[in-house]
C-alpha cells in the first residue's frame, strides 16, 4: 500500500510541499489528499485523528504520524540528500513540534492562503485520491 501525505489544501506552503514531494519520490509511494477534501475528511474520520488538525498527516502502514514526525519520516523516502533529516528523529518531539508549530502558526501569513486547493495536472491526477 502507499503511503498517504494529508496536507492543508488552502495553503501554499503546504501546496510547494507536496509539489516538492511529488518531483522527489522516484517510486511514486506518496498519495495526497486535503484535510479540506472528501478523501481527507474520510481518512481523518476512519483513523480517529482530531476533527482540527490543520497538521501534517502521513499514514503509512496503517499508523498515523503527526507534524515533525511525519515530515521527517517522508524525507526519508526522496531521494537526494532529504534522507539525511531522518536523524532529527532522534531530537524529542517536544523540541522538534515546537519548530513545526511555529512555521505552521504562520504559514498563511509567511507564506500566503488559497481559496481552494489546487488542481493537479492530468499526469498527476494519479497520485491524488478523489
């Protein structure tokens, strides 16, 4: 099964994030979804996460990972260099989510908010469940 990245639709951050993702994973593991959208609200509801999360989220082997822990394990998976961030994972979570809450506290406002989420080009339609 392939990993699941759910991701803020409505920011831009997020959106050059999946982007970024998407021209590193050579093997094509990684499908997307919004937390705004049907796919995400459904996999939001069947894993219990919180109704709120704007975070993060990846699912990966039935297991649920949250905000630096879920970004540190997908760049595990690019290729390049990014595999090297793994080692953060030995950092506490409390110090590593306290970085990731700042950026994700000020993502709009750093980095600016869409109306809707983006449309994938045709050959990445593939890679984003409906």
């Amino acid at each position: 099964m392939n990993s699941i990245i759910l991701f803020d639709g409505e920011c831009n951050f997020c959106d050059a994030s999946v982007q970024f993702i998407i021209q590193r994973d050579q093997k094509k593991q990684f499908k997307f979804a919004s937390l705004q959208g049907e796919a995400g609200q459904k996999l939001i509801n069947k894993y219990n996460s919180p109704k709120n999360i704007d975070s993060l989220i990846l699912l990966e082997n039935n297991k649920v990972y949250y905000k630096s822990t879920a970004a540190l394990r997908i760049a595990k998976q690019l290729k390049g260099m990014w595999k090297l961030l793994y080692i953060f994972l030995l950092v506490p979570p409390k110090i590593r989510d306290a970085l990731y809450d700042i950026i994700a506290k000020n993502r709009y406002k750093w980095f600016g908010k869409k109306d809707s989420c983006m449309l994938p080009s045709p050959e990445m339609r593939s890679r984003f469940l409906d």
